[in-house]
C-alpha cells in the first residue's frame, strides 16, 4: 500500500495534483491514506515536522485511518475527501 501526504499550500505538488495520484492509486487498489497537511507547503517534514511525524507513525504503526483534528491534519482513504476538507481550513 501507498499513502500520499501534500501541504495544504504546497505549489510545486498542490493538493490537486496529489489527489489525481491518490485517486489513481485508490483505483489501482493500492492506496493506503491520502493526508493533508494544514499550513504547510511543498517540504513537509521541515515546515510540520510534528505533524509529519504523527502521519508516518500512524502509517509504520498500522493504526487506522482518522481525522487527526489535533494537529490540523486531514487524513482519509477517499483522497477528496481530505482535500476538500483542508480547502475549507483557515490558517490559525
């Protein structure tokens, strides 16, 4: 399985793009999460490494997919789903 993670405000990989990847990786059946990263742009795991690092907990540790509403992260199985939850997002 594949999991995809995107900033919200990422420009060289917006949210759109990743979740055409996602999306095809859903119909392949091969796509494991889809997350969104709120207040983040292209370079993830230097702009939210707390956030990051939650993700790819969950992900080495096999938990399940949620909404991780603590840390403003958007992680679903259906990849529009998470972007168009983070669309509706204001930075705090």
């Amino acid at each position: 399985p594949t999991s995809v993670a995107v900033g919200q405000f990422d420009h060289l990989t917006p949210p759109a793009d990743a979740d055409i990847i996602a999306g095809e990786l859903r119909v392949a059946g091969k796509l494991d999460r889809f997350a969104v990263i709120r207040d983040s742009g292209h370079m993830l795991p230097l702009e939210q490494p707390e956030k990051f690092n939650a993700l790819l907990d969950s992900i080495l540790d096999g938990r399940p997919v949620t909404t991780i509403d603590s840390l403003n992260m958007y992680v679903a199985r259906e990849p529009m789903r998470a972007w168009a939850i983070s669309r509706n997002c204001r930075p705090r």
